[in-house]
C-alpha cells in the first residue's frame, strides 16, 4: 500500500525528495498519510480535488483486496 502511495504520488509532484508517507494499520482501516511539500500541495489536491479524490478512489480499491477501508490525508511539511 505503501508502495502504491509513494508511486502515484511521485508522479505528481516536482519535489520529490521532500514526500514522506505514514501508513497506520487497524483492524477495518488503513490510514495513509501523505507530507508533500507546500508547493506541490495543489498539484496532489487537483482542481476541485479531483485528483485527491482519484487517488483516494485507487487506495480504497487497494485496500479493498485486503478487507479494510482506506483513508487517505495529505498534509504539507510545513504544517506544524
């Protein structure tokens, strides 16, 4: 899941050094997070979060085959 995460959002960004992923496991859920540099914050939201939607679309799909709902937030580094 990880992997998949780290994948679709290398694709988007420009800097790609800066990405950082947290995934947590529970029972019924697996939350991913996603740190972005602000600049690229935009460009993994998409217009009117189309794109945040799309990939919170794939992740649930994933997650699906393994029986647990995934929940996807995107933050950004400078966030405190």
């Amino acid at each position: 899941m990880e992997k998949l995460a780290l994948t679709m959002t290398e694709y988007l960004v420009d800097y790609k050094e800066n990405i950082d992923i947290k995934i947590t496991e529970g029972v019924e859920t697996i939350v991913i997070e996603i740190n972005v540099d602000q600049r690229d914050l935009g460009k993994i939201i998409g217009k009117q979060g189309r794109t945040a939607d799309a990939l919170r679309l794939i992740l649930n799909c994933a997650g699906a085959k393994m029986k647990k709902r995934a929940i996807l937030q995107i933050l950004d580094m400078n966030r405190d």
